[in-house]
C-alpha cells in the first residue's frame, strides 16, 4: 500500500516477484520494448516499462494468483484477454494494456466489486490508502447495474480479537492476499480461504485470530489492498503524513521499518520493502510493539537520591550530571582509577557505544567498560576470533537462499529472529534439508510444511560432546574436504586435530551415553551435512551460553571447515545475534580487552592510534568484565558504574550476586527509559531516549550496518549520545561532536574494518556490511572468500569437558531458558505493550512424566529451586521439553528466573551458563521469600517525589 | 577464581605441555584484569592449593 508519495524508497509495487535469469526476454508493451529476466511476468514487464496494469490480487512480494481479473491484456497472436500476473513474457511478444474491450472487462470486474461492498469511503478508516479505491478510479466505475438490494456480505462481523489490528469481513474483497503472505512472506500458514464461490471468506481457522496460529507479524494487514486488515492506530489517529526510514530496535535481524507519523505522534511501523535483512516482513515486536516509546512509566527528567532507599528527587540535567560527575571523581581521588567502570547495552547506538567506551578510556582512565555481549555471544566472539580471525558472521541472510542443508544448533529462530525464520522456512519449503539441534522439540522441527530431517534431542551441555561427534564421523567416514583443507586451513593444526577427533571417545557411539542422541541419528545427520551440498550453521545462545560455550563456537568452526563450508554463498558459520545492536557494541570495542575492530588493548600500535587521536594516554592491561566488575564491588575496590540501557539486575546470573554487588556500590548512575530492576539499585537515572528519539546507527547479524533516523524529539530532551558527552565534559573529557555522523567518521578513521563508512555512503546504498574499506569499497556480504581473516583457518582442538554443574538427587532436574516471540529480553519494552496479551508471565515448560511424578497439573503454582535460589511460577505442561529437562523465559521482574541461574560460566568469556542449572520443581501454595521481598523493595525504589507545582 | 583458572587449564590441556603452559599464561594476561592476575598470584605464592598444575606453572610465568 504505496501511500506516501516520496522519493521511491522501494515503493513501486511490480506486481509479481523479480526472476534471476541469465536469459533475458524482450518484449513490447503498448509498443514500447522492455528487456526482463526469463520468468518475469507480463505485469511485471508493464511496470519496468513505465506502466502500471490495473491489479487487485497481485502485489509483488507473493507469487501471481489470477483471481481479480483486473490485469487483462491483449496479446498479439493470441485469443482473448490473459490474466498479464500469470502469463510470462515470451521473446517478441507483443502487449496491448489497455483498450475499449480491455476497459469494459475491467469496469465490469470492478463493477461485481463495488456491488457487494460498504459505500463509506469518506469516513473508512483507509479513505485515500485503498487500492480498491484506486482501481474504482483508474478503471473509471461510474455505476453498479445490480444495485445494492442483492445478497451482500455488508453485515459480516469485525474480528477485533487481535490488540493490534482489525479484520473487517465486510470490506474483504477476498483477492486471498493475506492467505498467501501468511503462506509464502511469514510461513504459518494460519489463513485460509472457508467456502466456495459466494460463500468464500477468509478465516483464521475455526477461531479468531488471537487464539488462531496467527503470530501477529502484521504481514496480512500489509499485503491487504482496503480497509479488511487495518491497523487500529490508523483506525483511532487516521493515516500518517509524512515518515522516516528508521531501523528496529528488538532483535539482531535489524528489520528496515518506516515509521508513520502525525506530527511528532508514531501512527504505525510499516516494513520497508527496501530493507536488506527483512525485505518487506516484519515481526509481532517491530511492526507493532513501539508504544512502549509513550508509555506513562517513561522517565522524562533527571533524578537523584543519596541512598537507594530514598524516594527519587527530580532535578535538572545540570544537576544530576554534575551530581554523578562529582560522586565519580569522589570515588576515584579515594579507591582508585580502577574503581569505577561503565557497561553499554545493544539499545544503544554504535555511535553511543563508542562514546561510552571512550569516555570510559579517556575520562575515567580505565578499561572497565563491558557490554551486554557478555552474556550472550561473546564465545562468538573469541570461537571466531580464533579459528577464522574475525568476531562475526560469515554470510549475509540472503546466503540462506543458496544453502541445501541448513543446520540449526541451540536457536529458536521462529521465536527469536522471526524475520529471517520466514526466510529459512521459504527455502525449506524449496527443498532444502534440516537438521536441528536442541534439547526442545522447537517449532522448526516441525511446523507448517517444514520438518526437520533430523533432530539431535541432545541434553543440555553436551553440545561439543555432539559437534566432535559429527566431526569424527566426516574424519573417519572419509568425508573430508581435504582440498579446501589444504588450500586454506594451517596444516599442523589440523593433524593435530584429525587425530585428536577420530579419537573413539568422540565417536557417535562413546558419545551416545553423555548427549542422549541415539548414535545412527547423528551419523546420519553429520553426513548428510557433509554430502547434501551447500551446508550452513545458524546458531544462538544454546550454543554460547555453556561452560564450554567457546569451545562450542571452535567446534562448529572446526567442522565448517572440514567440510569446506566457508567462503562463498550458501554456507557459512552464522550466529543468530539475538539483539539490535550488540554486534555493534562489540565491534565498537565496547570490551574491557579490545578497542574498536577487536584489537587488544595491548596492541601497541592500535593503542597509539587511540591515544594520538583522544589525546591522552590509554591503559594496556585488560578491565573488568561485568561479573568481574560485581565481584570486585563485593570486594570493595568497585565502588562507581556508569549503566547505558542495560538490566543486569534482571538479565545476569545469579541475581543474589548481583544486587550484592550493586548494594556495595557508592555511585550506580543508570541510563535508561524506565525505573527497571538495575534502577532501583541507583543513586543517579538519566532519562533515556528510545530508538525512535536519535539518530545513529546499528549493526544486526548480518554485519550490516543501517541508520537509525530520528521520528520524534527525545522525550527528555536530550538523545543519549549527547548525555554521556555532557557527563564526560563534567568529568573533565569534552567531547564537543554535533551529530553522530561526526561520531561514525570518527569511528571510520580509526577503525580499518569501518574506513569506508560515512553516512552519506549509507543513504546510498541503504545498509553496508562491514568490512568497508579500500578492498570494500560498498562492504562485504560473504566473509573469508579466497582466504580467512587471518589468513589460515585454525583447528582448535575441542575437548568435552563436562560442566561442573551436575544434577543431584536434590536437584534432578535441569534447566534451560530462553525467549519467545512475544516478549523481548528482559521486557523492558514489549512488557508495557499490548504484547502481554499472549505472555503476561513467564512459565515453567515441564514434560508430562515430570509433571505428573510431582503432583503438578497445567497452570499450577510451582517452585523451582537450585543450589542458588528460590522462586515460582506457574507451569505449563508440555511435551515439547524432553522428560530431565525444564524450561522457562526471563521477561518479567517477578519471575525472579535468574535467583535460580549460578555463577558458572563460559571459560574464556565468563559468557553465563544460563542453559544448564540443576534443579528441582515442585507445589507451591505461595511466592517465594526472594519475590515477597522483590515486591516490597521495588515498591520503596521506584518512589518518586515530583516537584510540587508552585514550588 | 580456582575454578576459572582451571577451566581455561583444561582447554589447554590437548595441546602439547609447552603450548598448553603458553596459552594459559596467555589467556590470563589478555583477559584478566590486573586485581583478578594479583589475587591469583598471591594464590600460587601460598602454594595454589587445588589448582590445576598448568594454571599453577601458568600463574607462575605472570610475574
């Protein structure tokens, strides 16, 4: 739906899907000739040609239908009037769009249209974004002979179930585009088309939608020609007038989304069409959960207060930074340099990230800056570092389109990058073959036309166990890539590591006992990597957040290269980076061990180019991780933090630990738009600004660097950039930038994988993907083509070793966590949206053996209790858990998931071990002592005294 | 702190004994922050009880 008339963002609609072809066609359209891919369509050839072919059905991100009859033509040669969405171009063929036949069958179409649908046009809530209205003008209706007195569907009734949108029946002209984006755009396949001829309607199944498959991705209400599937914001506010192309700020797809607006009121997000990750999708969280902008626990003004247990006193920008400034210095002159530190979030800009971390390592003279990396892909980081030299992703998304064996290890994508989910299960549906690893019976292993060939149940913290597995079959079945080995990979390390893994320890059947996947299973999925074709690794946090989380990563890495999948389309190493922007804090040197572009903060040279261009001297010695930072604070020797957009009180293991450390601290300054948990552990809160309040930019999986524009003024009145400069002035450190562009130039002079980025070469090409520089000059989208990073590929050897954290016949049961679709991290956002109707708490995913043997029915109250904490919810039942293993989220405060999680933790990154706790489950007649006290504490530290009016 | 050093020791522990004492030494300089390093050398210099022996060689190199 095309409304906004400005410069074309991607906005023409084609009307049927691009082709790639090496044949091309030409072919003449009203007499003009237009030169297409092989496969193109007719319609699509019109509008390449300049024209536009009248068009209900068709919209061009699904595949030609035929049921509107609005697109007639006339072909030379040929009989009657072919539908132009279904007929292809064919060399020399010769097109007429419009003629007085042609005008007078589609007048008619129109006609039947407008005989059975409502005549409100000027108070329809999409009076001037309707294509229905568009054609009745383009066709020229100027009567309907049948009248209205006919049977008619005008008295169809509203579907209002869904809190985002509206199904108006009586508007639906049934041209089945929503079907079909459900069908080929998002892959749930909750829509369909009930009845035959007149009775035909679309339906959601035998319920509405809220409690149909529908995932409220919004794709149908995009793809809707009229007023059927309406946005109720547009239906309470009226349509938008003017937009801004911004980036989403939820998970690390980096969907490209258009802000709407009135004024400086968001109406609604629409996906941009033009969005390098996304193409025109978007998810439940993007596309309709942004009110959380608005909501009434934003925090507009600057508060402080002496002890955590006073109530908050509002004060001025002036005020509360010089406060916070002089508390640090304080702080500094008594415990020393090292005593204070800063962590930044993904909520941030890169060009915030970078000025955090700079302030860190220029004003307060250390490197105890960390960010939220930690505690999700930063074995990510190392893995990749060390067997292929860089710490990201090898491919882009679109790679997905190429690959004949996608392998899933610890990730829920339908969950948690919906986006690029749809994406995957489309080339799944193509063909492609699946294997997925995970101790859940997830929804990819089989859904709607998608089943995995094979899904490896292996038991929490087994995964090198399982990777070395595979690794040993393609070594000793002879499976082996040894050319792209010997071109590519340093020869000694791999002898080291052939011997190593063909080991019987690490064979399918000595493994078998330890993961719990049968061994004929696993040999046949290791093979079917190693001989289905293109064969790529999409991998999350059930991968990283173990004891061995590192070694995980080195192990994939490891059997990528074996079997020669790196460096080219189709193949790859891709984590699934779960946020919006953590990919850029990480390569923002957001780390207490690396500057910008991941160098150590030892390296000589890199140290010099920082010191040269801040103009003041750096420190060489590593900082303190965020866990290191909570320990040191038990100690006594971290007494300041400076927290940009991130809830570790929340988010981090461990939460006893946690608020130990938070209490020890003298000066907790917090940076965000809500009083969240960490916030009422603070002396100092900055009011925050949301993605939709600043400019700058972010970095999803993919590399792929795209601008984040402003919508509306920061409610604060200050964008978060511009906080920590003021905070860094105070503290003596001016850093006197007038727009993040400034930032990122910055950032591109001393930064060789950023040396051609400028915003202006981002408006141009929309997104780039880091590397971008002399080699790049427009980014790179496939990774370690020709040679890796550093040169040779490393084989690492990858040991099983068991976590410490066992279960026991006290706690027997283990527990993983993760996400879901509705809810986001720690819920900060999606928590004060309309999204808690389908998740207003986090539950307990237990398997109907467990259950019963406990006494536990659905939705009773439970504890769920470890060597670490107490604390309980209520569970659900659910055979998607594997009996052993239990399963919860960590959305909402209450839940309390992380008083259960322990200290134990990735060994080289201190990444959590999120995903292995042993525990135990069962009745509980009340809330746990650790919740009784959450609720009372949280009452007394979000007290605010607003200043009086008068005063 | 025994236990991430001997966590990082086993990583290590595939490699042939003169690599394996190198990548640890290594990895606690790059990684480990300075207060962390001291607490854990004042460990060894107390004897470093219940570390693993390449973390204890290790922790020795540090100084």
């Amino acid at each position: 739906m095309a409304l906004i008339q400005e410069t074309d963002h991607g906005e023409t609609d084609y009307g049927t899907p691009a082709r790639i072809a090496e044949t091309l066609v030409t072919i003449e359209i009203d007499g003009k000739p237009v030169t297409v891919a092989r496969g193109t369509s007719v319609m699509r050839a019109a509008v390449e040609a300049g024209v536009q072919v009248p068009k209900l059905c068709a919209t061009d991100n699904m595949e030609a239908f035929g049921s509107c009859r609005l697109c007639l033509v006339e072909i030379e040669g040929r009989r009657g009037t072919p539908a132009s969405c279904t007929t292809l171009a064919e060399p020399g063929m010769k097109v007429r769009t419009q003629s007085p036949k042609i005008a007078k069958l589609r007048r008619g179409v129109m006609e039947l249209y407008i005989s059975d649908h409502p005549l409100d046009c000027l108070t329809c809530a999409a009076n001037g974004d309707c294509e229905l209205q568009d054609m009745a003008g383009v066709v020229g209706l100027r009567e309907v002979r049948y009248g209205y007195e006919g049977q008619n569907h005008l008295k169809a009734e509203k579907d209002q179930s869904n809190p985002y949108f509206t199904f108006d029946a009586s508007k639906c002209i049934v041209c089945s585009r929503c079907v079909r984006a459900c069908d080929e755009v998002q892959g749930t396949f909750a829509l369909t088309i009930q009845g035959r001829g007149f009775e035909s309607k679309v339906a959601s199944g035998p319920t509405n939608f809220l409690d149909s498959e529908c995932v409220s991705c919004g794709a149908c209400v995009q793809a809707c020609p009229t007023a059927t599937l309406m946005e109720k914001s547009v239906i309470d506010n009226g349509l938008p007038e003017h937009s801004v192309i911004t980036t989403c700020a939820y998970c690390g797809v980096g969907c490209s989304f258009k802000a709407e607006l009135q004024g400086n009121q968001v109406v609604r997000m629409t996906p941009h069409k033009d969005g390098k990750a996304n193409h025109g999708h978007s998810c439940v969280k993007g596309r309709f959960a942004w009110g959380y902008a608005t909501h009434k626990d934003r925090i507009t003004k600057p508060m402080i207060r002496a002890r955590i247990t006073d109530p908050w006193r509002e004060v001025t920008w002036e005020e509360a930074i010089t406060y916070a400034a002089g508390e640090f210095k304080r702080i500094q002159a008594k415990y020393g340099r090292d005593s204070i530190g800063g962590i930044t979030s993904s909520r941030c800009t890169n060009e915030e990230t970078y000025l955090v971390q700079k302030m860190i390592r220029a004003a307060f003279g250390n490197n105890n800056v960390d960010t939220c990396a930690r505690v999700c892909h930063s074995p990510t980081g190392y893995g990749l570092k060390s067997t292929f030299g860089t710490s990201a992703g090898t491919q882009d998304f679109d790679s997905v389109d190429e690959t004949d064996v996608i392998m899933v290890i610890g990730a829920n994508p339908t969950d948690a990058h919906p986006v690029f989910a749809s994406h995957m299960k489309k080339r799944l549906r193509e063909g492609a073959r699946l294997i997925v690893v995970d101790p859940r019976r997830i929804d990819l292993v089989r859904s709607a036309h998608v089943q995995a060939d094979y899904h490896l149940p292996l038991l929490p913290g087994s995964n090198v166990a399982v990777i070395n597995a595979m690794a040993h079959v393609i070594v000793t079945e002879g499976l082996v890539d040894e050319q792209f080995v010997r071109e590519r990979c340093e020869p000694e390390d791999f002898e080291l590591w052939r011997k190593f893994i063909a080991e019987e320890r690490n064979s399918p059947e000595a493994t078998e006992s330890i993961s719990g996947v049968p061994a004929a299973d696993l040999r046949a999925a290791a093979r079917l990597f190693a001989t289905g074709g293109n064969a790529a690794i999409y991998y999350g946090l059930g991968v990283t957040e173990h004891s061995q989380g590192s070694t995980m990563v080195m192990g994939m890495a490891n059997l990528a290269m074996v079997t020669g999948n790196i460096g080219r389309r189709g193949v790859g190493v891709n984590p699934l980076r779960g946020q919006n922007n953590v990919q850029g804090a990480c390569d923002m040197g957001s780390f207490p061990h690396e500057f910008s572009g991941y160098r150590h903060v030892s390296d000589d040279a890199a140290r010099l180019l920082f010191e040269e261009a801040w103009h003041v001297p750096l420190q060489n010695e590593p900082g303190l991780r965020i866990s290191n930072m909570l320990d040191a604070a038990c100690e006594g020797t971290f007494k300041g933090i400076y927290i940009e957009g991130e809830d570790i009180v929340q988010s981090d293991p461990n939460t006893q630990h946690v608020t130990a450390g938070m209490t020890a601290m003298e000066c907790v300054v917090v940076q965000d738009l809500f009083l969240n948990e960490t916030a009422s552990y603070a002396h100092v809160f900055f009011p925050g600004s949301s993605f939709l309040e600043k400019d700058g930019t972010f970095t999803n999986a993919e590399r792929r660097i795209s601008r984040v524009r402003k919508a509306i003024p920061p409610m604060a009145g200050l964008a978060d950039w511009e906080i920590t400069m003021r905070f860094s002035a105070a503290l003596g450190y001016p850093m006197p930038y007038r727009h993040p562009s400034e930032i990122m130039d910055e950032i591109a002079r001393l930064t060789p994988t950023f040396a051609g980025v400028t915003y202006e070469k981002i408006d141009q090409l929309g997104s780039i993907q880091w590397p971008c520089n002399a080699q790049a000059p427009e980014g790179t989208p496939v990774m370690h083509i020709g040679g890796f990073v550093r040169g040779k590929g490393r084989f690492l050897l990858t040991r099983f070793v068991p976590t410490e954290e066992r279960t026991t016949g006290k706690f027997p049961l283990i527990l993983t966590t993760g996400r879901i679709l509705t809810q986001y991290n720690v819920g900060a956002q999606t928590a004060r949206t309309e999204n808690n109707v389908w998740h207003a708490e986090d539950l307990l995913e237990i398997h109907p053996f467990d259950a019963e043997n406990r006494g536990i029915r659905e939705g009773d109250r439970v504890s769920l209790t470890s060597r670490a904490g107490q604390t309980t919810l209520h569970a659900h039942i659910s055979e998607r858990m594997q009996p052993g293993v239990v399963y919860t989220t960590f959305h909402h405060g209450f839940t309390g998931a992380n008083v259960v999680t322990t200290e134990f933790e990735d060994w080289a990154t201190g990444c959590p071990e999120y995903k292995v706790t042993a525990v135990e489950v069962t009745l509980a007649r009340r809330m746990s002592e650790w919740q009784e006290h959450y609720l009372e504490t949280r009452k007394q530290t979000t007290q605010i005294l607003t200043e009086a009016a008068g005063d | 702190m025994i236990h991430r050093a001997n966590q990082i020791a086993l990583f290590f522990a595939g490699y042939p004994h003169e690599e394996a004492v190198a990548g640890v030494t290594d990895h606690l300089k790059k990684f480990w922050e300075r207060r962390m390093r001291d607490q854990i050398v004042a460990y060894v210099a107390q004897g470093g009880k219940g570390l693993h022996e390449l973390a204890l060689e290790a922790v020795k190199r540090l100084q």
